[in-house]
C-alpha cells in the first residue's frame, strides 16, 4: 500500500518541535489572518463569505489562545494543540455562520453611525404645497 508523505513543507514538525509556538500562531496568526480576510471584505459579492470567516477567526482568538496557552504548559503535543485550536476555530466559525443575520444586527445596533450614513438614514422633511 503507497502513502503519500504529510509533512506539509515541515510545519508538523515545527509544531511537534515546538507546542508553545501554537499558543502564539493561535493569538498572532489569527489577528493576521482576519485582517489579510477583512480586505477582501469589500467585494460585494463576497461581502457575507468573508465576513462570517473573519468574525469566526476573530471569535475564536480568546478561547483558542486560552486554550493553547493552558495545553502548552500542560505537556500536551504540539498537533493535538494544533487539532484543538482547528476545532475551536471551526466551531466559531459554524456559529457565526448560523447567526450571521443577528449578529450584522446587533453590531449595528452597537456601532453608531457615520455622519454620511446619518444623511442618508434621516428622512427627508416634505415642503409643504400652497
């Protein structure tokens, strides 16, 4: 039986050398990786696509860093790191995909907005005809 070599340009061995850089890839790596993901989010098209993964990615930034952290010091190899971390940033992502709607809305409601979107919302005052 032939296998295919999974060493993916030796970024599993550099995990499994070192599980304390998960802990950094999951804090850093994240941040990066929804700002590289955030200016793709002003194609229109793909406006929603990006946006739940950047909000899923941004998500998991605390519990997955949280997470690392605590299994790093734990001992734990650095590829069931890897795997945990994976599982939290699917798993947020799953959320901020099923509650995409509510959550564009409470966002909406929190941020307040820009001078030009206030002229735009506020309805114009109809003159009155003699």
């Amino acid at each position: 039986m032939m296998e295919l070599p999974f060493e993916l340009f030796g970024f599993t061995r550099f995990i499994e050398n070192e599980p304390a850089m998960m802990a950094f890839v999951a804090s850093f790596g994240v941040l990066i990786a929804a700002f590289i993901i955030a200016l793709f989010i002003r194609l229109p098209l793909l406006k929603t696509f990006f946006g739940i993964i950047a909000g899923g990615l941004a998500l998991a930034l605390f519990p997955g860093f949280i997470v690392c952290m605590i299994f790093a010091f734990s001992g734990i190899a650095g590829m069931h790191i890897f795997f945990s971390w994976v599982v939290i940033v699917i798993a947020c992502t799953v959320f901020v995909m099923f509650n995409h709607q509510r959550l564009v809305s409470l966002m909406g409601d929190i941020t307040p907005l820009k001078e030009n979107d206030v002229k735009k919302a506020t309805p114009k005052k109809k003159k009155k005809s003699r």
